[in-house]
C-alpha cells in the first residue's frame, strides 16, 4: 500500500531550449529543486514522440531468445526511443549542472563513450506469479547518473518520499520519469538525493515499461569534491565509475560474481 500525500513533481522541461532565459531559470530551478528533495521528477515537454512511445510499448513476443523481435518497425522505434530518450538525460543533466554552479556541459561531457543501456521490461500479470512473488521489483536505488524511464497505463511505480512513506507515481505514458542514481548522489556529495523505489503491480494486467539508466564514460573519475561546498566535509572517496558500477551490480546480483570468476 501506499500512504504518503505528497506526489512526485511535474516540471515542464521545454522551456529550457525556448531561448527565454527566464523559462530557462524555471526549468533549473525545478529540476534541482525535485532531484533535492525527491530524486524523482515527472518531465512533460520533453520532445520524445508520442508515435515513438506507443511503438516502443506495444504487445512484444517477450521470453524469446533473438535480441531484437521480428516484429515490423520494432528495431526503428527502439533506436528512436534511446536517441530520444538519451536526449532528454542531456538536457536533465545540463538543467542539474547549472543548478550545482557548474558550466552547463559539466555532466554531459562526462558521457563520452558513455556505457548507458535501455532495457526492455514485462511484468507479468500479478496472477502469473503469485506464488513466486508480490513485487515486479523489490525497493532498490538505481545505480548510474540518472534513469529516464517511459511506461504503459497500468501504473504500479512506487518512490520512498521524503516523508517515509511510498507515493504511487501516476501511470502516464506521455509523461517521462526522471530519477537520479547512486552515482549522481555520490557526486553532489549527498546534495541530491537517490530515492529508493519499486514495482509493485497492482492492475491485474502484464505491465510494461522501457528504462533508459544513464551512465558516464567507463573510466570517468566521480569526485564529491567537485561539489562539496567551502567548509563541507567530502562525503566520498572519488571512484571510477565503470568498476565502482560493476562492483556494485556484483554485490547485489551472485550471478554478476560466477560470471567474472568464469
């Protein structure tokens, strides 16, 4: 269940590419201000087609082996959706380096030879699985800069809110969710803020959704102290974010550990 009154900001990103240096300031001003408090955040206005998504969410032959479905204009719609999506990540990540103080292409210069991935998710209709388990996925932090994420109308996403309690986040498929990850937390030196968050799939459907996790280049250093403030105490050792990602993914998942000992 979810018992929190609060809701996950709605911020209106086009204003940050209208030339209006006012609309622009907003538009900073809102992503900071949710990546504080909530590390979550609603974009509208944020240029990814809405034919684009509907494609991308349509019934999929899921559990076959072939990477990529022989389903018509499947391939097409998915590289739009990543080019399109990874576009919006630029312009989030842009909007939170001015909100830091930093030059605007501070973060996005980090995602040179980038290593971000897009994934594809079905969760079964919750009768499917009631006696494996009751969640899609468990509470989890997000592990790279930031997830964009695009999902269908059966709702189901939870984010841990600054109160402690869970807040439903409204199934809105013209709508793309925004958090931020560990690594982005650990870079702002604990200024923002990676909230914990799950599936829990209560609309008696399959669910889909299509998560776009945004990570800097494999040997780019994350150091606190970029953003630690004059006095403040840094928070981190600075790591490289390939290893520190991975070393992270292989203390959570065993089979990560089997693979690298092969």
């Amino acid at each position: 269940m979810t018992g929190s009154t609060l809701s996950i900001p709605l911020i209106d990103i086009s204003g940050f590419h209208s030339g209006d240096a006012a609309a622009r300031d907003a538009v900073v001003a809102a992503v900071g201000a949710a990546a504080e408090q909530y590390g979550f955040m609603r974009l509208d206005g944020h240029g990814v087609p809405a034919a684009t998504v509907s494609e991308s969410l349509r019934d999929l032959p899921f559990y076959k082996p072939a990477p990529w479905p022989a389903a018509p204009g499947f391939r097409d719609a998915m590289t739009g959706t990543y080019t399109a999506m990874f576009s919006v990540g630029e312009t989030i990540l842009s909007a939170m380096a001015l909100h830091l103080g930093r030059e605007e292409d501070f973060f996005v210069s980090a995602l040179h030879d980038s290593y971000s991935n897009m994934r594809i998710i079905h969760y079964p209709a919750p009768a499917v699985v009631a006696d494996v388990t009751d969640f899609g996925s468990r509470p989890h932090e997000d592990r790279g800069m930031i997830t964009l994420l695009i999902q269908d109308g059966n709702g189901g996403l939870d984010v841990k809110g600054p109160d402690g309690e869970w807040i439903a986040v409204e199934p809105d498929q013209s709508k793309v969710i925004c958090n931020v990850g560990r690594l982005l937390r650990r870079w702002t030196n604990n200024r923002y803020t990676s909230a914990f968050h799950r599936v829990v799939n209560r609309s008696g459907r399959s669910r889909q959704s299509i998560p776009l996790f945004v990570h800097p280049g494999f040997n780019q250093v994350v150091d606190a102290a970029d953003f630690a403030a004059p006095g403040e105490a840094v928070k981190f050792e600075p790591v490289v974010a390939g290893p520190f990602t991975y070393e992270d993914f292989a203390y959570q998942r065993p089979s990560w550990k089997t693979q690298a000992a092969e």
